[in-house]
C-alpha cells in the first residue's frame, strides 16, 4: 500500500515540474548597452541583444512594441544605435524560436549632481550633555536621478581652527536638502561639508567652520491654555533648557502680530494686558540664549478674553410714522465686537410717556427694529445688553420724532452721482452751524430694509456703498442744527447699474360700459432692472386692423381708465420701462366690447305703460281714494288739532255768548295712582238740512270722521258719566282745559295749523269737501259724562 503511494506522488511531481517549465517558457538572450542603464542626457549609446545557450533569429523593439532596425555583430550578437536620448525610454530584444521569452531593459536619462552649495547650520540645544547641529543646503540643478547626500561634520581643537581632525561624523540626507547630526554638549567647533553621489558621477561641497556658541538655539518652548479676564491673559511657558530671553506674541483674528511688551525677560508666567474684552486671542513665544540665535515660534494657543458691558450706545434712527400716526419703528444698527464687549442677548427697549408711565420690551438679539406705538409726547430709549450688563441708552425724544412730521425747507443743490458700486451725495453746505447730518436710504417701497449713515458737522457729501444693482432707491438728507430745527431734502430714483425690466406686469382688465379699468400688480423686485419711469398699455383694435392706441402711465399708479371704447374685438397687453429702455410685452388680453342694446329703454317703456294705466283707473275711483286717503293719514303725526281751537270757533265766540264748562278737579290726593285714560267720542252727524238764522255757513276743511281725544286726571267717581240728550240745542264754544288757558291753545293751533298744512285739503286724490253751518253740538256730539259726573247741562 505504502509503495503504490510512493510511486502515485513521484508521477504527479514529475507532471506539476513540466507544467511549470512549459508556462515559464525559457530565456533565451540577454540585453546589454555600452552606457549602462542610467544614462546622460541628450548622450548617444549602443545596446546590444545576445543569444543565450541557443541560436536564433532575433528583432529589436522600441516603445510599443515598435520594431526597430538593427544590424549583426556576428551570429550570436545583434545591435542597435541609441540617438540624443532625451526621455527614459524601453527596448527590448525577442528571439523568434517558439518557446523564448522577450529580453528588455529601461534606460533612465540625467544629469550627474552638482556640488552642493549656501550650507547653513545651527546648533539646538537639548539638553546641558547633548545638542543638534542641523544643516541645510543648495543642491543645485535637479538630475532626474537618484541621488546619494551625506552631511560630513569633523571637530575641530578650540586653539586650532584647521588643526588634524579629532572626530567625524556623517549623515545620510532624507530629504535631499537638509540633514542633522548629533553632537556632545562639550564640542566647542565643527566643520561641515556635503557629499553628492548618482549613477552619473559625484561632487562634494566646500567646507564651512562654525563656532558652536554663535549658532546655538533653544527647543522650541511649549505654551499652556492661557487664563485670561476680560483684559489681560496669564501665559505659561515651559522650556528644558532655562535661557536668557523671551519674546511672546499675540493677534486677534485678521490682525498682524503684536509683541507684548514684558518681551525680553525671562519668565515661567508671562502677563499680556491691554487686550479688548470678549475677543478671540492667538499667542505665540520664542526664547533665546544670551548668545546665539532665537528658537522657532512655538505653536499658537488660543482663547476668548472675558465679556464686559457694552460702553458705547447704539446707533439709532427712526422711519417716518405710519399715516394713521399711531405706530413709529424704531431701528439700530449691530455694535462692533470691540464696542459691544461681549454677546449680545437681546435688546431692551422703553418707551416713556409723562402721562402713563414707562413701558419695557426686551427683544431678541437678531432683531434690527421695533415697532412702537406712537405718542407726540414720549420718549423712546434703546440698550444693548449681554451677560455683564446694559450699554448707555439710545434716546429719541418727543422733540427728535416731530422731526420727521414737520414740514421744513428743504437743501439746496443735492446731487446724486451712481455708478456701478456706489452712490454719491452731496449738497451744498447751509450758511447757519451744523450740528450733525444723517443720510437714510431703503429700497422703494421698503422701509424695512432702512440704512443710514451719520456725517460730522463740516461733512456735506457721502458714498453710499451699502446698495444691491439693478435696485432703485429712496432716502432723505437731514441735516440738524438743533434737536428741534432740521431740515430735510427726499431724493428718489437712485440706481447704480439699471436694464430694461425682465418681466412684465400682471394685467387684469375690467369692462365697464363703454370704459375699460385696467388693473396691474408691480413688477418684482429682481426683475426690474432698476427704477421704472412709466407703464405702458398697447390697445388694438381687432376689428380696425392698424388701429392701436398706447397709453403712458406713471410708474406709481396701478390702474387706469380707458373712456369712450366703441364697440368691437380689443387686444389690450403692458410693458414696463426704465431709463435703459422698454421691458419685454406680456401675453395680451383679449376682450369683446359689447354695442348698446336700444331693448331696454323699449321694455321699461312696455313696463310702465300698464302701471299708469291701472294708476289713472284707480284715481277716478272715489271708493279708492277714500281708502287711500285712509291708510295715508296713518303716516300723518300723532298731534290730532282739535276743531276747538281752530281760528273760526274763536271768531264764533267772540261774536256769540261764551260757554264755559268748568271742570270739577278730582279730590283724590296725588299719592294714588293714575287712573285709565278718559276717552272722549266725537261723532260727526249728517249735515243738517237747515240752519238756525244764528248759524254762519262754515266750509269744514276736513272730512266727516270719528274723533278719540284722551284725558288723564284723576277722579274718585270715573265710572259715573254726564251725557247730554239735547242735541238740538247749540253751543257756541267749547273748551276743554278751561278759558284761562287760551294764550297757551293759539300757540299749539297755530303749530297745529302748519302740521296740517303739510297735506293740502286739495290734491290728486281728494276733493274739496265743503259743509255750512257753526260748529254745534248738532254736528259734534260729545259724550262729557266723564268729565262733569255730577251736572248736567
């Protein structure tokens, strides 16, 4: 069994060998050159391809896989001629037998090394035993080749600069243009040199002594965390080796290096003051022996001074009021970092009135405004307020808000100036002293976006840099002498780069009769291209080709009306325009105005004819009238005039016997209650056929009707009545409240009299009614039974 396995192994052995013969194929030349394979650039050199252990037929090949001509040395050796070869380049040889492997080799092109040069060197100190002598260089043109750099030191005697050498050192150079060697603390001289080696040649720099003690340097000092206040900050500086000097630095950010001036003396904690509260700091040291050279700054350390309350007021400013006058917005601009002394949290704003007190609003600290209701008389205070306190306040007092409603003379010759960046004010200086001067600027239409720069009392002009292009801007120059005396000039339509508008209005368009109200919205901001100057309204006839009218309208307005259109099919579309020309049209709007009907005035017509027929049928209706007339007394006024009173019963008295019907007054005391009213029928009788001689004819101005008179007296025997059976017998005058009241009965007759002259006895809807006779208890009968319960007539 052991044996079958034996031979079983020996046979795939055999087999895995030829396998791997055959896959590898075998070598069969080699390739050589008569310069090497590092070669001089631009040089010209001769590569040969050799047959090895067999004959074949062979072919140069050059970059590719290109084939190359080549000539026979003899039957073994082929050649090929290399030409200024100015690039690292590939050849290689092939033998054409089957189962030979190509041979091939890279050629490599440089220079050799030139003698290094401007060698420097210092000594760093480590420690009092030991130090670093570290050594830089030139080393001349690049070669394109490797290269071989060595730092060769020797020690010199202290007596003998150029005495034999005593010990030597060398370094390999990592980097090509520096190297480092390590020396004893007790070497007071050395010499150093550089040694430069490639493939192509070598070359060695010059020598260069150095007395150790003028080049010695500490390490690098190692800074800790600052402790710092709100103006001063404690640096601790750790170092090995104690020196003689100390220099530290410090900057804010964006700030060129500042050295504190404690620099100079050594120190283990150094103190930097006169720093600004809540700022940013970077700090940095070096140190120095007391000969020699300063050590590298060390790495910078950071950190935040404390915070401070804020030492400067705000700067603050004010919109005009809202146009009702019940609203003012206050706004203020960010303090600096320096001014501000920490970070703002929010914003304290109080508004003060001498008759209902103080009130206090905190806001955040991202707001820029605030809104506050106004009041003539208040004052308006503002203060900035971080973790250590509150700024001095900002005040606008009753005085500097009337500011703004006053109507005031405005500057003389203000020009504005715009170019690409920026706008430029100016205007010429008042004759009377200034105290200060402030310039507002927002953009059109937009107060909230207010800006506004302040000007010393000798300044009379601005640039305004603060502003987007294609922007059109508005604002104002206020120049103060006083709180209370101000003057101020409005500019407007200020730009600095303008285009034609990018977009059009959004129309809508109303037809009203014979008119078309045309409405629009403005334009967005962004695509105005600056200040517009107009609207324009393009309207066309559709049915009178050719016919269009246009229609210029200020930029301010947002409708128009167009009057007298006639009738027919319109195309109506706007455009926009600035001062660098006309904006794009919108889409039109088509619309139908209509011709006007003559079918209505024919059907109000058809509509009223029967109407006034039936109207003219109803008026020669005497039951009609009687019952209009009716209804029509229920709108006349309440005051009934009693026929008593009337002028013509005064006559009949005066000529006939007065009746005097005196009233018997209730004893009942005032303590108990009113008792029902006393009503009185008056019932007009038939006219009589005949009258007494007596009897005057009386023309009775109104018609026979029934009359209720109220009375309210008080009286013990209401329920008993007087009623008067003789109706034939005839009174002259009849009183009511007795005749020692008849000054106070003219008067209300006469007021009675123009009531009832409100609605004539004559009109379209009642006739005149005449009667004879006198005013009689015949005609008038009057049940009294309530007045006189205990006489009879």
């Amino acid at each position: 069994m052991m044996a079958t396995l034996s031979h079983t192994w020996t046979i795939l052995t055999a087999v895995t060998v030829l396998t791997v013969q055959l896959c590898e194929g075998k070598t069969c030349c080699k390739l050589e050159s008569s310069a090497g394979i590092d070669v001089l650039l631009g040089s010209s050199f001769r590569i040969y391809c050799t047959s090895v252990k067999v004959a074949c037929r062979k072919k140069f090949y050059g970059q590719n896989n290109a084939p190359l001509p080549h000539k026979e040395l003899n039957s073994t050796i082929i050649y090929y001629d290399v030409v200024n070869i100015t690039e690292k380049k590939t050849y290689s040889c092939k033998c054409l037998s089957p189962g030979c492997d190509s041979c091939g080799q890279d050629f490599s092109t440089g220079y050799p090394p030139e003698c290094p040069k401007n060698i420097s060197c210092t000594y760093e100190v480590k420690n009092s035993d030991s130090g670093d002598v570290f050594c830089s260089w030139d080393r001349g043109r690049d070669t394109f080749l490797k290269n071989d750099l060595t730092l060769e030191m020797r020690i010199l005697s202290k007596n003998h600069t150029h005495g034999p050498m005593l010990d030597s050192f060398s370094s390999k150079a990592t980097a090509q243009r520096s190297a480092s060697v390590a020396v004893p603390g007790s070497v007071l001289m050395i010499s150093v040199w550089v040694h430069a080696k490639n493939a192509l040649g070598s070359a060695a720099s010059i020598h260069k002594n150095y007395t150790l003690s003028d080049i010695k340097m500490p390490s690098t000092p190692v800074l800790r965390q600052p402790d710092c206040t709100s103006q001063e900050c404690i640096i601790t500086v750790e170092q090995p080796v104690m020196t003689q000097h100390l220099e530290i630095q410090y900057r804010a950010d964006t700030q060129t290096w500042t050295s504190s001036p404690d620099s100079g003396v050594q120190m283990r904690s150094v103190q930097v003051a006169s720093l600004e509260p809540y700022t940013l700091y970077h700090f940095r040291v070096r140190s120095k022996f007391s000969t020699g050279l300063w050590s590298l700054w060390s790495a910078s350390i950071s950190n935040w001074t404390e915070e401070e309350g804020p030492a400067k007021e705000l700067d603050v400013w004010y919109a005009e009021p809202a146009s009702d006058f019940r609203s003012l917005t206050v706004y203020w601009k960010e303090l600096s970092i320096s001014a501000a002394k920490g970070k703002i949290l929010s914003y304290r704003v109080r508004v003060y009135s001498p008759n209902s007190g103080q009130n206090i609003t905190y806001v955040s600290a991202e707001a820029r405004s605030y809104w506050v209701p106004f009041c003539a008389e208040c004052e308006v205070s503002v203060w900035a307020c971080n973790s250590k306190g509150s700024s001095p306040p900002a005040n606008i007092t009753s005085e500097y808000t009337k500011v703004k409603l006053r109507h005031l003379d405005p500057l003389q010759d203000v020009h504005k100036v715009a170019d690409n960046l920026s706008i430029t004010l100016s205007w010429r200086k008042p004759y009377a002293a200034v105290r200060r001067s402030v310039v507002e600027w927002f953009p059109k239409g937009h107060t909230m976006e207010l800006r506004w720069v302040r000007l010393g009392r000798n300044e009379n002009h601005v640039v305004i840099t603060d502003v987007k292009p294609f922007e059109c801007y508005e604002g104002a120059v206020y120049v103060f002498y006083n709180e209370s005396s101000v003057r101020r000039t409005r500019f407007t339509g200020v730009t600095t780069l303008e285009s034609a508008p990018a977009a059009v209005p959004s129309v809508q368009e109303t037809v009203e009769g014979k008119q078309v109200r045309v409405t629009w919205a403005e334009i967005p901001r962004g695509q105005r291209g600056g200040c517009l100057t107009n609207y324009n309204i393009y309207l066309e006839n559709q049915d009178n080709q050719g016919h269009r009218k246009h229609y210029s309208i200020q930029a301010s307005q947002r409708e128009h009306v167009i009057k007298d259109v006639s009738s027919g099919t319109y195309k109506l579309c706007m455009t926009a325009s600035t001062a660098k020309g006309e904006g794009p049209a919108g889409k039109p709007i088509t619309f139908f105005m209509q011709q006007e009907s003559q079918l209505s005035p024919l059907l109000m017509c058809a509509v009223a004819a029967p109407i006034v027929i039936v109207l003219v049928c109803l008026y020669h209706s005497s039951a009609v009238k009687q019952r209009f007339w009716v209804y029509f007394q229920c709108l006349m006024l309440d005051v009934v005039p009693d026929p008593a009173n009337s002028k013509w019963a005064k006559e009949c008295i005066q000529d006939k016997g007065k009746m005097n019907l005196q009233l018997q007054l209730s004893n009942s005391s005032g303590a108990e209650e009113e008792e029902e009213p006393i009503l009185v029928d008056v019932e007009e009788l038939p006219r009589p056929t005949s009258l007494s001689p007596e009897t005057e004819t009386v023309t009775v101005l109104y018609p026979r009707t029934t009359y209720i008179k109220s009375f309210s007296h008080d009286s013990d025997s209401s329920d008993l009545r007087q009623t008067s059976m003789d109706t034939n017998s005839t009174v002259d005058y009849i009183s009511s409240h007795g005749a020692g009241i008849m000054d106070e009965e003219e008067e209300e007759e006469e007021e009675e009299e123009e009531m009832l002259g409100f609605f004539p006895s004559h009109n379209i809807f009642i006739e005149q009614l005449e009667f004879g006779g006198k005013l009689t208890l015949n005609s008038v009968k009057i049940d009294c039974g309530d007045f006189f319960p205990n006489s009879a007539f």
